[in-house]
C-alpha cells in the first residue's frame, strides 16, 4: 500500500497524493540544439514519458528551453548545477520544476532564493542529494557517503526550506549501488511527508543496468515507496523509458499495453523459434495501448492453461498450435502461420476492448 504524500504540481502532472506513479525521463541531447532537444522530448513523449528533465549548462540552454516550452505539451524540469542564476533563467524560461543539488549550487542561501523564486512562479523543486555531493561535515560523522549520510544530508535541506515556507518539494537521494538506494529511500520515506523521484542513477549498460535498476527501484515500489520514476542507463533515453514502463507494469501499478507472456522454453518445446515468436509478437503490438494479456507458449504441459487464461494466446504443438481467445479454443493454425493469427485474434481483442466489451 502506497503511503500517500503531499501532492506537488508539475506542470500538468501531479506528483504524490493519489497520482499513480509517473514516469520521467532526461534528454541527451545538446540543450542547445532546438530541433535535436525538441525531437528527443517528441520521442520520449511519444514512448511514455510524462515528466522530461533537460539539463540547463547554459544561457543559451535557458533561451532553448523558452522555445521548447512553446512546441510541448509535457512538463519539463530543468536541471541546474553550480549557478543559481541559471536556475532564475530557467525559470524565467517557464520551467515547471527545477532540479538542484544543494552541494553544489552555491550554498544555502543561494537555494532557499532559488527555491522561493520557483514557488513564486508555481514550479515545483526537486531536491536532489547524490552520494558524491553529501556535505563534508556529514560525511565525517558516518565515515562514508552511506544512505543514512544522504538522508541526514537531504532532511537538512528540506527542513531548512520548510522553515522558511518552501513547499513544493520533491526529494531524490541517489546512489549507484542499488542496495544504498534502497536503504536511503526507506529511511528518508517515514521522515518526509514531501513525494520521493525514485531512481539508481548511473546504473550502467546493457542487461546489467536494467537488472540494477528494477532491483532498487522494484523494491522500493513494492514497499509503497516512490511516487515518481526515472531509470538511468547508459543507453538511449527512449529505453529508460520503456524499462520504467515495464516495472511499473510488472508491479501492476500501471498498466500502459499488452502483457506478453512466453515460455522460457525447455527440451519439451515443440517450436524451435519460439522466443523469436514471441519477440515477433510483442514488436508488432508496440504502440498498443490496450492492456492484454498475451501468452505464447511452447508445448501441451502449460501451453493450453496459460494461453486459456490469457486474453489472446497460442499453445504450440509440433504441427503449429492451438488458438485462445478469452479462454475459447479458436482453432488450429500451421507453424508458418502463427505469429499472423495470433495477431489477427489480438486486434479482435482490441476492438472488442474499444467497442467497451472488456472481458
Ligand atoms: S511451456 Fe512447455 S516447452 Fe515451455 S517451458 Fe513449459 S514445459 Fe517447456
């Protein structure tokens, strides 16, 4: 059960309170650069991203940002480090919420008139606390910039603001070790009524960063903890995107399209390329936003129960397979024709779900 916090607008998207979790995203691009920047966000929007973060290095990123604010839609947050001044700018800019790390943006002074300038102007504030930016003082109580430093270090901040009427707050604490992140998160969760962005920053490339990433921020998520999301892989944004998706998804916290489920296969799978199937399907129902469930399974030992109790599914035998729609054998079909079928059965399904027969 999700511990409901304080809502905080973003733009056109509420963070906290009952929301469901959101889904962010950051370009990659050079700022600077319009049409690149202004493609990206398209991209990301258009892949599921409902809050975007570009990072602001410059005036000429602030003059950017003004321009992109007039061609999208979507909330945009900009990411602000070591001038305030750029933060004011970016403001200024129409930036729904800033993102500051308070070790680096010039002291606590320099924040607080930053973070009262962004409420001035209705933007949101995103506290940001890494653990390579946790204040020297505190890093000598606990040894090392622990989950317990970053909280200390992130609770120090938030209250300060809070003394002096800054509301609007979300909190970050990120780590690149999962396990760190999690310990952080859960310790600052029972300290903050204010929304928490969850995330394992720098998680790295390739398998290795998606599984680090949905080991951290599934975890919290399962815990009821984190109201906002953004996976950080060395990869390209539009992947994040969908890996934020995808854990949201498996958590049932969201849903954003079909679910297909396949077998891992084993010696008793009587289609040599199933994975390639399944692959096969699950590309061309890309864009679905109807959420199903589709099983594509390999043999007559959990084949027929597992595409039975799918929306739309396939179980395999050594001459093609059996079809299912919503639990009703729809037929045989030849191998070559499978992946065909098993389509043509989802779009009955789809258009079923939108003439409003949900099953
Ligand atoms: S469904 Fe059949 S082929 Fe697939 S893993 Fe299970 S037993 Fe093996």
């Amino acid at each position: 059960m999700r511990k409901e916090k304080t809502p905080v607008r973003v733009g056109s998207v509420v963070v906290g309170g009952n929301a469901p979790v959101s889904v962010q995203a950051m370009t990659k691009t050079d700022t600077r650069d319009f049409e690149a920047t202004l493609a990206q966000i398209c991209s990301l929007v258009k892949e599921g991203a409902e809050i975007i973060r570009v990072a602001i290095p410059d005036e000429e990123s602030c003059r950017v940002l003004r321009r992109l604010k007039r061609e999208v839609e979507v909330p945009l947050v900009a990411d602000v480090h070591f001038a305030p001044k750029l933060g004011f700018k970016a403001l200024e800019a129409g930036a729904d919420k800033i993102r500051v790390n308070p070790g680096n943006i010039g002291g606590k002074n320099a924040l607080l008139e930053l973070a009262k300038e962004a409420r001035r102007r209705g933007a949101a504030i995103r506290i940001g606390v890494n653990s390579g930016s946790v204040e020297r003082e505190i890093l000598a109580r606990h040894g090392r910039p622990s989950a317990e430093a970053m909280v200390e270090s992130a609770l120090g901040h938030v209250r300060f603001l809070e003394d002096h009427g800054v509301d609007g707050i979300v909190i970050s604490l990120k780590s690149s070790s999962a396990w760190e992140t999690v310990r952080a998160y859960r310790l600052i969760h029972e300290k903050t009524s204010w929304p928490l962005h969850v995330g394992v920053t720098e998680a790295g490339p390739g398998l290795s960063g998606v599984v680090k990433s949905a080991a951290g921020i599934g975890t919290l998520l399962a815990e009821g903890i984190g109201d906002t999301v953004r996976v950080s892989l060395s990869a390209p944004p539009e992947e994040e995107v969908k890996v934020a998706r995808d854990i949201l998804q498996s958590l049932e916290l969201r849903t954003f399209g079909p679910d297909v489920i396949a077998c891992p296969t084993c010696s008793r799978c009587q289609v040599q390329d199933l994975p390639d199937v399944a692959i096969r399907v699950k590309k061309a129902l890309e864009g679905v936003r109807e959420p199903l469930k589709v099983a594509v399974m390999g043999c007559p030992v959990n084949g027929p129960g597992e595409a039975r109790e799918a929306d739309v599914g396939i179980a395999c035998g050594r001459e093609g397979g059996i079809l299912f729609r919503r639990g009703e054998a729809r037929g045989r079909v030849k191998r070559e024709e499978m992946v065909e079928a098993l389509l043509a059965l989802c779009r009955e399904e789809i258009e079923a779900r939108r003439r409003g027969d949900a099953r």
